[in-house]
C-alpha cells in the first residue's frame, strides 16, 4: 500500500490550496500479488504559489515491462511541469500544454532507460485535475474515472475515457494520439464540493457502466469521511488504504486500486 503525497512548491500553502484537504491511497491488487508483481498506479497532488490546486494518477499498463516505474514518472513529470508553466484558460489552450507536457513526460521515459527505450515498456494512463480559484480543469488520458460532487450531492463524471474497438483497448501516455484522444473538460469551480480520481480498479464499485453514472453509495460516505475534522491526513490515508485493500473490496476487484479524493 502507498499513502498519498503532496507537493507544496516553493514551501508555502497560499490562502486558496488550504481551503482543500487531499486524501489518497493505493492498494495492490489480488491479480498482480497472486503472480509476485506489485502496484503499478501512482498518485500526487501538489499546491502552488497562485493557488492553483493540481491532482494526479496513473495507471501503468499491464502489458508494460516498466509499468510501475512509467507511472510515478508520469505523475511527477505532469506535475513539475504544470508548476514551472503558465496555465492556459482555454480548452484549446490546454490540449496545446498538454501535448508539450506528454512530450515532456516522454522525455522523461526515454532519459531513464536511454538507449534501448521502447514506448510500449512505458505504457499508462493519466488523469489530472488542475482546480484554480475560478476554473476547474479535467484532463483523461486513457481508463480510470474522475468525479466531481456539486453542492451537497449532485455527482458528476467529468470525463469519458476513449475505448477502442476491441475490449479493452484505451490509450496510453506513450501513444502518438494521446493528446487528440485525450478527454478536457472545463468548468466553473466556485459550487464543486468534492473530487475524486481512481484507476480503473475502482470503475465496477463505483459507477453504473452502463450509464457511466457514479454511485452515490460509494461515492457520498467517501467525501463525508475525507472531510471529517476530527482526524488527521494520515490517519485518513491509513483508513482509505485499509478499505481499498479489504477483503470487501477484493472480492469484488482484483486490479489494483488507487483513489485521490480532495474536500474544502
């Protein structure tokens, strides 16, 4: 299991980013401990100076030979590279950054296995959300979920994941169609009440896949618990990790699970 972490840049929580408490965690799925391998998502959130609030997750492929290493690569390099930029205000303004910040993560994959680097060792998906004092940014590459509750209980599924022709098949960071199959979603941030990003593991507990609508049993207890006053962040991420690799939650997932949730 692995316990969220978050990047303050420059040392300093400005005004707006402590009004936002994140709460996350990992748990290794039944599959991939039954064959020895470990957890392969990844997750970071980060706080900058101008307020801007930043969450990450990542999913490395299975079929990837460096899947665990591609997505904490991932992860950090989409971060860093956000929290060196200037932030664009436009849909057509983000896929532009994005793209240079895909080809920045890809630098990244290519600098860490040099000369024998291959795409497909470093497969993942990407889910990010960028919430500023006005504007909440979404942005998914790949499977995964992000979810967003208004007010006291309306949940919404701020992006769809692409699909394929075939099951299972979904982009990837690596892919050169990432940046035009990427899903972006806009939208005003001042009635948002809740966030959540999870990998994929999660989807068949949480959402209605038929709908794709979420599900307010799973998600509602969720925001409720992450914005208790009486417990710590760690203590919070301790518990979530719990449940995440419960035995209630592996009877009925046997990938790996990784969930961000982020509560004023």
């Amino acid at each position: 299991m692995t316990v969220g972490t978050e990047t303050d840049f420059l040392g300093q929580t400005p005004a707006v980013a402590k009004r936002w408490q994140v709460v996350a965690a990992s748990a290794t799925g039944v599959s991939h401990s039954r064959r020895g391998g470990g957890n392969e998502d990844a997750h970071l959130s980060a706080s900058l100076l101008d307020g801007t609030l930043i969450l990450a997750v990542s999913d490395g492929a299975g079929s990837a030979r460096f899947a665990s290493q591609a997505s904490q690569l991932a992860v950090h390099g989409i971060i860093e590279y956000l929290g060196c930029s200037s932030l664009p205000d436009s849909e057509a303004g983000w896929r532009r950054h994005l793209a240079r910040g895909l080809k920045t993560i890809r630098s990244s994959f290519a600098a860490t296995a040099g000369p024998g680097y291959r795409r497909r060792d470093y497969a993942c998906t990407l889910l990010l959300v960028v919430l500023r004092p006005e504007t909440l940014v979404a942005l998914q590459i790949g499977d995964g979920c992000i979810v967003a509750q208004r007010g006291s209980e309306e949940l919404i599924r701020l992006t769809r994941p692409f699909h394929g022709t075939y099951a299972g098949e979904t982009t990837f960071v690596t892919s050169p169609r990432a940046p035009r199959r990427a899903q972006v979603t806009i939208l005003p941030a001042g009635d948002i009440s809740g966030l959540a990003l999870m990998s994929d593991g999660l989807e068949p507990l949480a959402m209605n896949l038929a709908t794709q609508v979420p599900h307010p049993p799973f998600f509602t207890p969720l925001f409720h618990f992450a914005a208790l006053p009486d417990k710590s962040i760690l203590q919070k991420c301790q518990e979530l990790g719990a449940f995440l690799g419960s035995e209630r939650i592996n009877a009925r997932t046997h990938d790996d699970k990784t969930l961000l949730l982020a509560v004023p």
